[in-house]
C-alpha cells in the first residue's frame, strides 16, 4: 500500500515565494472589501492597491492568465480614478 505523503514532494519556500505569498494575501483581502467602499473613492483606490499587492503572486507563481487579469483591474480602477 502507497501512503500519500510518499507522493508529495516536501520543500521549503524561498523567501521571494514566502513575501509574494503574503503580498498575494494582502492584496486578495484589499480586492474582497473593495465592492463595499466603491460608491467612494477608496473604493477604487483599494482596488488598485489589491491589484498590485497581488501582482508578486502570481507572476512568482507564473501564472500569467492572473497575472494579465490583475493588470486588468489595476488599469481599470486608474481609469475610473482619472475620470472622477
């Protein structure tokens, strides 16, 4: 019988993958409160914030269709900001 924990591969997180990790983090929880102070202008700000912060994350994590979603976001939110 294979236990499981013969199946995965145990290793340590580099400090780069260990900050973009709680950078990620960081930003997911600026994106979730985002929609509740969007009729004012924090609202947009934290979602720009959200996006940045969430950048490290996935880029690190290459995962380059979030990465492209999070740059989405950003531009939008800075265009709205600019326009109000």
């Amino acid at each position: 019988m294979v236990k499981l924990k013969n199946l995965v591969k145990e290793r340590k997180l580099t400090p780069v993958e260990r900050l973009s990790n709680r950078l990620g983090y960081m930003g997911a929880a600026f994106i979730m409160i985002s929609p509740y102070l969007l009729p004012e202008a924090i609202g947009a700000v934290t979602y720009v914030a959200g996006g940045i912060l969430s950048l490290p994350q996935v880029f690190v994590a290459k995962q380059w269709n979030l990465v492209v979603v999070n740059l989405n976001v950003t531009l939008g939110y800075l265009i709205y900001l600019y326009n109000t």
